[in-house]
C-alpha cells in the first residue's frame, strides 16, 4: 500500500511540474525538483521509473508533449500543454441537475454533508442559461424536484444497511387501506423514490408476500433483526412489479406563470404554451401529487404563480402562509430553533392523494 501511495504521489507531482514549467523540463531537471524521483540511486534505475510513469500518464489520458533541441538527446524535455490538458466547460440541464440533487439528498446528516453542499452548488452554477435548464439565479431558490429524503435519516440508513447486508427489519407500519398500525417483518429488497414520496419493497415475512411500505406512514423506529444474509434477493424483474403498484397510471396537468429566467427545474420539465403576460411564461407542468408539487412551487416565492388549477393554488398559499408565521427567536439556554406557530408547516408533505 505505501508503494502505491508513493506511486501516486509521484505521479501527481510530475503532472504538476509539466503543467507549470515556462518551456520544458529535461530528465535532468525533472530527477532534481520533482519530489520522487531522486530515489534510485542509479541512471538507469531513474530513466525506467520516468518512462514507466509517462506511459501510465498518457494511458491516463494526460497530454505529455516532447520537446527536443537541435536533436540532442540531453537537451530533450517535457510538458503538458494546459490547453490540451484542460476540460471543456461543463453543462448541465434541469434533468441531470435534478438527479444530482436527488443524489445529494442521501448525503444529508452524513459526514461528507458539508462536501457535498459545496460540489452541488458549484453544478448548479454551470447549469445551462437557456431554456429548459437550471441555472442558479441571485436571490432565487431552487428547490429539489425529487421528494426529500425520509425525516427520520437514522432509519434510513438502517434499511439501506439491511439491503446490503441481507438482513431482515422489522418496524410498525400503520396502512393507508385500513389505517391500523401493526409490526411487521420485513426482507427488504430495494427503497425507491416514486411520485409521492419514497418507498421499500420486501417480502412482508408474516403474509409470505412481496410489499411495497411508504416511508412516512412508518411509526417507529426501524430495526435489524436476525443475523446477515439471512435472505436472497429475488431478480429485477419481479422488484420492479411490486413497485408498478405504486406509480400512478394518470397524471394531472398544471398551468403555471413563471418569471423571465427563473423556475429552470419547472420549466426542464414543462411545455411552453400561449397566454403569459407580465413579463411571465404559461408553462404546463404534468404531476402526480398536488402536495409534493405545491411544496416545490412555494420555494420559488412570487417567481412562480399558479393559474390553474384552483386547488393546487390553494396548497401554495397554504405553505406560504405557515412560512410567513414562523418567528424566529434569538437562542437562548433551553431554545433550539425557530419557533413555529399554528400547525401547517411550509414545507409538510401535503399528501392529498
């Protein structure tokens, strides 16, 4: 491992000083200002390493030009040419934007959150500026189009370490058919993000049948029982049935009054058509559930207007309304936060399915 470690470095270290170097560096000079190569004692020892370390480098892709004097083979060098080397400024659309943010959502309350919050910030930033793609405007905030990730991440993450580990869990479930809360046992396959929220498919152990458990309607903690690899995962194919059972066979369409050059990820995802005014664009934006896309539209503030339907325009208002009644409190001994008055929060789910 520490010769691997050196290796790299090494490698590292040369790319660095090709890349920097005014004209070219000569063997000679690489052997006395790149760190790792002054190791071998001998020339011949010195020139296999380099030519070894040039191969892999051009393997890799990285441009290394020689450079040559007058046909002297002492006097031949090296270089990178920065412009070769450079990538090509990077694009992104609403749609590959959205799976980023769906990505960086499993990150949240983990040990690389801070990381990760500065990578997706610097993807935004490249976003495409036309229309149909996502660019992150001064002053506007552009919420994830994905649901977010479950409340209680703790559990989570235990579902997602049985899955690896072939483990079975067990949790109360309170169902939407009958609204009764009982235990259950579960060999949990896969979680799936689905309209409306997120979801684990798994054999329900006691009814000895696959079942698909919608995240927020569990009651309790989850968690592992029984030793690993307790179970085999059934194929993709009959994952993915037990799934169908979840996404919506119609969609809904909204009409919504978006400002010039905001609302990229509705707009990503949207069609254009007659009738803004304003200053505004008509876009028809089809969706799932009324809850979750309200929840998206009351992140953009007075950028994004709903003109139909009614009900969906009511449930913005609603979260907008719960935003304007929180009142923040300076901390104290015993305070944690702000504090919320009333009982609709701004960012509830609002299932209304």
């Amino acid at each position: 491992m520490a010769s691997s470690d050196s290796s790299s470095e090494r490698l590292l270290n040369l790319v660095i000083a090709l890349l920097n170097t005014p004209s070219a560096m000569t063997k000679e000079h690489i052997r006395r200002t790149v760190a790792g190569y002054d190791v071998p004692a001998h020339d011949d020892a010195f020139f296999r390493m380099l030519e070894r370390d040039k191969a892999v480098l051009r393997t890799l892709g990285v441009p290394i030009v020689t450079v040559g004097t007058e046909g002297h083979v002492s006097e031949i060098g090296y270089r990178i040419d920065p412009a070769s080397y450079e990538l090509d400024g990077l694009q992104f659309t609403g749609t590959q934007l959205a799976v980023l943010g769906m990505a960086a959502e499993l990150w949240r309350g983990q040990a690389l959150r801070s990381d990760m919050n500065r990578a997706l910030t610097k993807l935004r930033a490249v976003g495409e500026d036309s229309d149909g793609a996502v660019t992150l405007l001064s002053g506007e905030l552009v919420p994830s189009v994905t649901p977010p990730r479950p409340s209680h991440a703790e559990d989570y993450d235990v579902i997602v370490d049985a899955i690896s580990a072939r483990r079975r869990v067990q949790f109360t479930y309170r169902s939407a058919s009958q609204g009764i809360a009982a235990k259950r046992k579960v060999e949990p396959w896969r979680i799936a993000v689905r309209p409306g929220g997120w979801y684990l498919v798994g054999r329900d152990i006691d009814r000895g049948a696959a079942r698909v458990f919608h995240l927020a309607r569990i009651e309790s903690s989850v968690r592992a029982a029984g030793p690993d690899h307790s179970f085999e995962m059934p194929p993709a194919p009959s994952i993915d049935a037990a799934l169908s059972s979840v996404t919506p066979s119609t969609t809904r369409t909204a009409t919504l009054a978006i400002a010039s050059g905001r609302g990229g990820a509705l707009r990503s995802r949207g069609v254009s058509r007659p009738g803004g005014e304003d200053g505004r664009d008509w876009i028809d934006v089809r969706y799932w559930s009324s809850g979750q896309l309200a929840t998206e539209i009351a992140g953009y503030g007075e950028s994004v207007l709903v003109v139909s339907p009614e009900g969906l325009r009511g449930l913005v208002l609603d979260r907008l309304r719960g935003a304007a009644r929180i009142e923040y409190q300076p901390p104290g001994p015993t305070h944690h936060g702000p504090t919320v008055e009333g009982t609709s929060s701004v960012m509830a789910g609002g299932d209304d399915e």
